[in-house]
C-alpha cells in the first residue's frame, strides 16, 4: 500500500500530460481526461486519510526509488484529501465555465499541475522536494493568473504575485540549507527527530538553530500567507479566472499554516518566532478586516477578507493552537472557494433583483407602512457583550476543560468574543419581520458554531497532534510570563468594553447630530479606502529601483 | 592561491569592472557563438578555483557577491531579451566565487548555471530574427503573434531565472547550502541575486508576451517541428535540473 502515496502526487502529473497528449485540444475530451484523473487522485486521498484515521496506514518516510521521499502522516493525509478534494470541484465546475475562454487546454493542464505541487509540498519527506514543491506553486500561480494573453493587466498582478511569492520561497531555501549544513541530511522526519533530541545542539551565528529557522519558515508562511506587507498581491489579482480565485483562496494562500504545522516540533524550541507569529497575525487580521470593510470594489473585499482570515489562521498558531489552524484553513477553503464558485449565480440572481433592502423612509412613505422601531442600543450593547462571553465559556468548558489553562486558546477566546458580539450586535441594525425570532436565532447558531468549533478542533488536536506533552509543548512555547499575559488579558477586556462605550456614543451624537469624532473617522477612512497607502509606497520604491537601474544601463550603454 | 589563478577567475567569473569588457564581448556575438560563450565562459575559472587548495580572500568574495547583485539590479532595468541574458549571466558567473568545492562539483554548477542561458539565448535569437528585436518597447505582443515562440521564451526566462527544475535552480540551492554555515552575507548575496533575476525575467516576459492580438503581422511563427524540437530540448533541460540534483545535493 506504500504506492498509493507516490500515485496520489503522481496521478495529477500523468493528467497534465495525457490532457496533451490525448485531448488533441478537444475542449470536452481534455476536461473529461483531467477530471478523471483528479477524481481517481480524490479517492486515492480519500483512502490514505480513512486509514489515517483508522491508524492503519504506516506513519512515517515512504522512499521513492532512494532518489526522495515523501511523508506518512496524519497532517499530510488530512491536507492531500482536502487539496485533492478541493482541486477536484475547482475541475468540475471549470469544465463548463471555461468553455468559451482561450487557452482551455492550458489551463486544466496548469491546474493539473499546480494540484500536483500542492500535493507534492504536504507529502515531501524530502526538503528539496519541499522546497521545490512550494517554489514550483508560486510559478505555477503565476502561469494561470495570466492565462489571458491579451491582458497585460492580469499579467502585471501575476508579476506582483510570482515577486512577492520569490519572496517568501527565499527564507525557505535559507532554512534548509541550515538544516542540511547542521544534520548532513534532506530527510525532514530525521532532523526533526535530531533536533527534538538535542534542541540546543546546534547554532547559527550564536543564536540557536530552532530560533533562526522557525523566523525563516515563518517568513515564507508569512509571504505565502498574504500577512501584512507582503499581501498585496491577493487583493489584485481578482482578474485571474474565476476557479483560479477559488483555488488560490481555497488552497494556495492557506500553505503558510501547513508549513508552520510540518514544523511544529521546530517552534516548541522557537519561542520568538511564534511570538512574532501572532504580532503579525494579529496585525493583519486587524488590517485585513478593516480594508475588507472599507473596500468599493466586491473583489478586492473578498481578497482583504482572506487576508483578515490568514492573520487569525498565522495567530492560532502563534498562540500555539496548531491543529486549529488547520481546521481553519480547511472550513476558510470551503467557504471561500464557494464563494467564488457562487459569484457567477450571485452576479446573475443580482441582476434579476438587487436584494438591497429598502430604507425605512422608503417603507414609510412609498409602501405606507410604519417603520418597525429597533431594539435600544444600551441593552443591546450590553445583551452582546455578555451572552457571547458565556456562550463561549460554556461549551469550551464542556468539550476540554483544560482548555483554560492554555494561554493561547484563552487569547483565542477574546477573538470568539469580539467576533460574537459583533455578529450579534449586527442583528441590531437588521430590519425582519420578526427580529425577536431572528436574534434568537443568530443567538442559536452562534452557539451551534461555537460548539462545533470546539468539539472539531478538540477532534484535529487528537487527530494531528496525538501525544498530550507534545500539545502542552506547543502551548508552553508560545506562551508569555504570567504577568504580562495578566497585563494583556486586562489591556484586551479595557479595549473591548471601551471600544463598546465609544461605539454606543459615537452612534448616539451621529444620531442627534453632534459628532466630534467625524473628523478622525474620515481621515481614517481615507486611509482606510487607500490601503493605508502600502500600495503607493511599494510602486514608489519599485519605480526607484527600476528606474535608478534604467539610468545606469542607459549610462553604461544598454539597449 | 596564485596570482595567475586569481586572475583567470576574475576574468572568468566577471568580477566588476571586467564584468563590463565581457558584457561587450557577449554583445558583439550572437546565434550558437554567443549560445556556447554563455554555457562555457565561467568553466575556466570555476575549474581554476576549485583546482588549488584554499580560498579566495574574503574581500575578494565580497568582490564578486557585489558584482553580481549590481548586474542582477541591472536587469530590472533592461528591456531587451539580449542585454537582459547578459546581466544574468554577468551576476551568475560571480556567484561561482562563494566557498570551495572539488572541480567535479564546481564544473557541474558552472554548467547547471550556464546552459539555461545559453538555450534563452537561442530562443531570443529567434525572436530577432523574426521581428528584428526582442525588445519590450516594440510591444511585440508574442503570446498571440508567435504563440509557440512566446512558449519557449516564458520556459527559457524561468529557466534562466532558477525555477524549479531547471539546472540552474538545483546549483543555486547547492551555492546556499554551501555557504549557510558561514558568513550570512554571502547566503543573502545569493538569494539577493536569486530574487532580482525572478523580478527582472518576469518583467521581460511582461514587456514581450502579453497583449491583445493584431491584424497586420502575424505568422512570424516558429513551424511546428521545430517549435516542438525546442520544447523537447526545454523537456530534456528539466531531466538535466533533476540529474543535477542527484549530483550537487
């Protein structure tokens, strides 16, 4: 059965040469072939997670004729099913929505092989293999996303993206090369089983070796991930085809949570890198959801909303919640992949009608009907504040409750909080028939989701991360001394309470007219509306730098 | 180490401002002339460093890193296929300079480095030949004037630009891995160059490829059998970038 992990990687490759070979460019003909062939991928993926789960498939390096290798494992099953499964839908829902475009042989071609890369990176045994697995996705990113010829615009952002993607590739060749130079290997399981044993072993240039190859591989997770200064290259790159969108937002994007999670054992000894994991994380998803709100354009609000949903994925891990990365990359694949997948039906139901609710003036004087009056602010405000909190506590004391000794998922909690009271506090501003029912509701679902979210992750932690002193490791690392998380657990509740009083005036002098905030929140929103200007400031130095190397050739007697 | 030797590899291995007399050799020649300058230039040097015990002197290192990341910014301002080759290979050749290796090692990874280029430069021959330049301000639009042209020069830039698999990619990866236990500036020297050759090839690729089509050329195209000659010597390059895996790590 060990060849059922090599034919997995290798089936989407054969795909990508029998779509050539045997398509002859017919459009149904090469369709049918590579859906085949991804479909014969998704049940083999399907086999190697049942016996993942069953703990009957063998753990551990499977040899590929002693030229590389690839991984046995939970976490490697778990990602190819997802991949597989996702690439196989992105196939399906291609084969007709690319019908009428140029370049359709090319493009199942590419995505064959861009299935095959990701494959290949959660498989790789091999750090070559690794890393050439996450330097070919980047290329083969960059090839679908100017599938359009004619477009020199789409093209543009497949430069931004493949640059910023070289980016991140770079810190990932550097971390190997330090492993290999530090335990004469490629082979990933016996480093890190070398460097489990004897952490402190080795050093680069007197800092320990865990600590700079954790801030190398969390610099390409950052890259690959669109966190904060490297992420502009998501939002602009809407022009790309449609099932390229999904599949990036779907299972490209999401590649830096996998590789932190492919060296977890790496980060229990990294304790800087994984704090800095969720300074970044925290700042981008904080940036990321701000732009999202603050975007005209749909698309670009939906790159901007992935990036807020990398930052949190970045931050779990940075509080050292691993295995709940992974279950956020996966539900965060699902849903935005079917999002995009649903945006053509969208588009074309908005069409038919524009679903915008009418306004209460609108009601009153054209429809001749009173205006239902909405819930009080105060006793909403407070209503959100409270039940959300208690939800939470509640069922994560039900599925684990050692749950609250872990620095981290308390952290995490804050994020359930603000998150719940947001979308509760959200039901204030709805206009339904019936709004009692409707917050009963919302309230209901929250707490399914909440629950759900509990019990799942609890299940991924079991799943990915069986042994309990690796899982306390991971949590210990990331935490901080007890009198600073006391500081910022305190700091975080102040923010959120005032964040609450401020909205609850700011909503109140709007209301009677007398707003003196109204000057600052435009500012903001300017520069919210900008991308806080970190587009203009990458063109300005790109422009220098091409520019300055322009003046020098031109000197030097260049064409 | 001699005199002599150092010499040779400062010639060979284009350390600035020598690297410029090359550029101007390189621009005089052209079709396999300038194809085979490209795949054999750096082999003397590469040899005669790796031939003699010790190390160049530090300084000298520094040198090179320095000439190669300045030839390699160059390229982001080129905008011609032939200039462009050329400051690839004048920050490729330098590159050579980082740490000592047995001359079986140093030979494989002056080649794995040079025959990408040297195919690049076939396929920008071509594209001369036909449209009288490779030139980004002609706004050539290959991709629909000369499809399968446009195919082989976007493979022949990501070779030269040490994708994954082409040679050249696997004799970078042994470069850093050869230098990551010392000193970190040349390790950053290295990806420096590694990162600017990927940012300046893509720029080319966007200069000459995309673009809406026209009527009045067209059929400029290579024939299909050669067309498919090429893409097989590109297929035959991707064996090598595996070979030499094997070989270098």
């Amino acid at each position: 059965m060990q060849i059922v992990l090599p034919l997995i990687i290798a089936l989407p490759v054969l795909s990508a040469l029998a779509t050539v070979a045997l398509g002859n460019g017919r459009r149904l003909r090469v369709s049918r072939i590579s859906a085949a062939f991804l479909t014969l991928t998704w049940l083999l993926a399907s086999l190697q997670l049942w016996r993942a789960i069953a703990g009957t498939a063998p753990t551990g390096p499977v040899p590929l004729f002693g030229w590389t290798a690839f991984q046995s494992d939970p976490l490697g099953a778990l990602m190819s099913w997802v991949i597989a499964g996702i690439a196989l839908i992105v196939h399906l829902y291609s084969r007709r929505y690319m019908a009428e475009e140029r370049g359709y042989t090319r493009f199942f071609v590419l995505m064959n092989l861009m299935t095959a890369a990701l494959l290949a990176m959660v498989a790789a045994n091999d750090l070559i293999l690794l890393v050439v697995a996450w330097h070919l996705i980047g290329v083969f990113l960059y090839l679908l996303l100017g599938l359009d010829l004619t477009s020199r615009e789409a093209h543009g952002y497949a430069i931004w993206t493949l640059v910023t993607f070289r980016l991140g590739d770079l810190p990932m060749v550097l971390a190997a090369a330090l492993l290999f130079n530090s335990y004469g290997t490629w082979s990933l399981s016996d480093i890190l089983a070398a460097l489990t044993a004897d952490p402190a072993g080795a050093q680069v240039l007197g800092l320990p070796l865990p600590t700079v190859v954790g801030l190398l591989i969390a610099l390409s997770a950052f890259a690959r991930s669109a966190q904060v200064v490297t992420h502009l290259w998501l939002p602009y790159t809407m022009d790309g085809p449609t099932p390229v969108s999904a599949l990036m937002h779907a299972g490209i994007v999401n590649a830096g949570g996998f590789l932190i999670n492919r060296f977890a054992p790496v980060f229990v000894h990294a304790e800087a890198a994984l704090h800095l994991m969720f300074i970044v994380g925290l700042v981008t998803a904080v940036i990321g959801s701000v732009l999202m709100l603050t975007q005209h354009d749909i698309k670009k609000s939906l790159g901007y909303s992935t990036m807020g949903q990398m930052g949190f994925m970045i931050m779990e891990c940075g509080v050292g919640a691993f295995s709940l990365a992974i279950y956020h990359l996966i539900a965060h694949g699902v849903f935005k992949g079917t999002l995009f997948l649903g945006a053509g039906g969208v588009i074309g139901a908005a069409r038919r009608d524009d679903g915008v609710p009418a306004e209460d003036l609108y009601t009153f004087v054209v429809e001749r009907q009173i205006t239902r009056p909405r819930r009080p602010w105060l006793a909403m405000a407070t209503l959100t504040v409270i039940v959300p909190a208690a939800i939470l506590f509640v069922t994560h004391y039900v599925v684990e409750q050692s749950y609250f000794d872990k620095q981290g998922a308390i952290v995490l909690l804050f994020f359930g909080w603000m998150t719940g009271a947001q979308l509760i506090f959200a039901t204030h501003h709805m206009r339904a028939e019936n709004p009692v029912r409707l917050f009963v509701l919302i309230l209901f679902s929250f707490a399914v989701v909440v629950l759900g979210y509990a019990f799942i992750a609890h299940v991924f932690d079991m799943f990915l991360y069986p042994d309990p002193a690796f899982r306390a490791a991971i949590y210990k690392a990331a935490g901080i001394k007890l009198v600073y998380f006391d500081f910022f657990v305190v700091l975080l509740t102040v923010i959120f309470v005032l964040g609450w009083i401020f909205a609850y005036y700011s909503e109140r002098r709007r209301l009677i007219g007398r707003d003196r905030t109204a000057a600052l929140r435009r500012l903001f929103y300017r520069a919210a509306a900008r991308e806080l200007y970190v587009g203009d400031v990458m063109s300005g130095a790109s422009r220098v730098l091409v520019g300055g190397a322009r003046r020098v050739n031109a000197l030097l007697g260049g064409r | 180490m001699t005199v002599p030797v150092l010499v040779l590899a400062a010639v060979s291995l284009t350390l600035f401002p020598i690297s410029l007399a090359v550029a101007g050799l390189l621009d005089r020649l052209s079709g396999p002339l300038r194809a085979a300058m490209l795949a054999v230039w750096p082999l003397p040097g590469a040899l005669a460093l790796a031939s003699v015990d010790g190390q160049p002197p530090d300084w000298l290192v520094a040198v090179a890193m320095l000439s190669a990341l300045f030839h390699a910014w160059r390229g982001l301002g080129a905008e011609d296929a032939r200039d462009w080759l050329s400051l690839v290979a004048l920050s490729a050749w330098p590159l050579l300079w980082a740490g000592a290796r047995p001359p079986g090692m140093a030979v494989a990874e002056a080649l794995a480095l040079g025959l990408p280029l040297a195919a690049a430069s076939l396929v920008a021959d071509g594209i001369e030949r036909r449209f009288g330049a490779a030139h980004a301000r002609l706004d050539l639009r290959l991709a629909r004037e000369a499809p399968w042209l446009a195919g082989l020069f976007v493979s022949a830039v990501l070779a030269a630009t040490a994708m994954p698999v082409s040679p050249s990619f696997f004799a970078m990866l042994s470069l850093v891995t050869g230098q990551a236990g010392g000193s970190a500036l040349t390790p950053l020297a290295l990806l420096g160059v590694w990162f600017l050759w990927s940012w300046s090839g893509a720029r080319l690729v966007h200069g000459l490829v995309p673009g809406a089509p026209r009527r009045v050329m067209g059929g400029q195209d290579l024939p299909s059998r050669p067309a498919r000659t090429g893409a097989g010597a590109y297929a035959a390059l991707a064996g090598a970038g595996l070979l030499i895996w094997g070989l270098l790590l």
